[in-house]
C-alpha cells in the first residue's frame, strides 16, 4: 500500500533552552546557515508548506534572526516542563486530515532532505507503522508517526520524548539504518566536532 505526502507534516521541536551550550543552538551557524534554518528548508522541500516549528526558550531572539514565512510557527509557553509538552503543541497545531507527521529536531545538522525523504518513502511501504531511525544499536528520531499515534504523542509528559514511543512500540517500527541521526548537537565540543569531521557537502 502507498500513498502520497500531501497529507504528511513535519514538527521541527526548536524550544530547548540550550543549557549546555549557553545559547541558542538553534542559531549556530553551520555551512552558511542556521541550523534551524537547515531543517526548516529541507523539510519545506519535501513537504512544501506543511511544516510547524515549535519555539519556547528565547523565541523572540530566534524570531528575530530565523525568516519564518513559509512555515507555521507555534510558541511553547510551558517549554519548561520538557519536551513532551512541544510534542503536544505541534500535535494539536496539525489539521485534522493529517495522515503522518514526521518528528524533526533543530539539531541534528546531518538530517538534510534525502535523509528525511528516505523516512517517508520507507513509511510509504508499510503506512500503519512508524518508520523510526535506526542508529547505534538504538532507534530516535527522526521518525515518522501515522495518525493513529498522535494520541500517544500527545501523553507524553515531562522529559519523555518521541524516543520513548519509539521504545514501547518496538514491534511497530520500520527501522530505518540512518547513522548520521546520532550526532546531535548540545555542547560546543559537539559542534566542534562537527566543524572538524565534517565538509560542507551533504
């Protein structure tokens, strides 16, 4: 069974406070751009207008430097209390014939739009499960969830992300091998690490 992405969205969860790195990571600047603006722009490519962005910590800093024309940007007021209340907010803020959402986070600079694009093409096979990446012997995002998991996504509470929906419903996934899905960046060693391992060819 396939079908088409007209109906697939993306949630690109960008509300964290950036603790560890002492300032937006959102921000940092990485072949030439943002890395909220990298994700935002690949995931419009592939799905056109139909992407939210979920801001909280210091969003109006991250407004005034990142153009968010072409997507939907919803503000997290309770960000505080984790990550699972951005996952809620970017649930509720999808259209209610959304198929899919693909779950996307800003600091995952290796995710361009083939790796995203390959998610949805796996998902196409199999649409009733979750096509979840698969990394060093673990799963995480990004993942895409079919409508029929958007209420778990929704209870989720505290610092219980995605992942944690990837785990309990192990027997559901689709795992795909994406092993650029592990660097992530939370510390400036973590960005230094990707200057220095990394060209600037996709």
């Amino acid at each position: 069974m396939t079908r088409d992405f007209e109906n697939v969205y993306a949630i690109i969860l960008a509300a964290g406070a950036s603790c560890r790195l002492g300032s937006p990571k959102q921000l940092l600047e990485w072949r030439g751009r943002t890395l909220l603006d990298n994700t935002i722009e690949s995931a419009c490519c592939l799905l056109n207008e139909r992407v939210i962005v979920v801001l909280g910590a210091q969003a109006e800093v991250i407004q005034e430097t990142i153009n968010f024309k072409e997507v939907s940007l919803v503000i997290n007021p309770d960000w505080p209390t984790g990550i699972a209340s951005s996952i809620r907010v970017g649930i509720d803020a999808l259209p209610a014939n959304a198929d899919g959402v693909l779950m996307l986070l800003s600091d995952q600079p290796l995710i361009g739009y083939r790796t995203m694009q390959n998610l949805l093409t796996q998902w196409q096979i199999e649409p009733s499960r979750i096509a979840a990446s698969r990394y060093h012997d673990t799963v995480g995002v990004p993942a895409l969830f079919p409508s029929a998991f958007f209420g778990a996504l929704r209870s989720l509470r505290g610092d219980r992300g995605a992942k944690s929906l990837l785990l309990q419903f192990e027997e559901k996934l689709q795992k795909i091998p994406l092993p650029e899905a592990e660097i992530d960046i939370d510390t400036r060693e973590d960005f230094d690490h990707l200057n220095g391992h990394y060209d600037a060819g996709e």
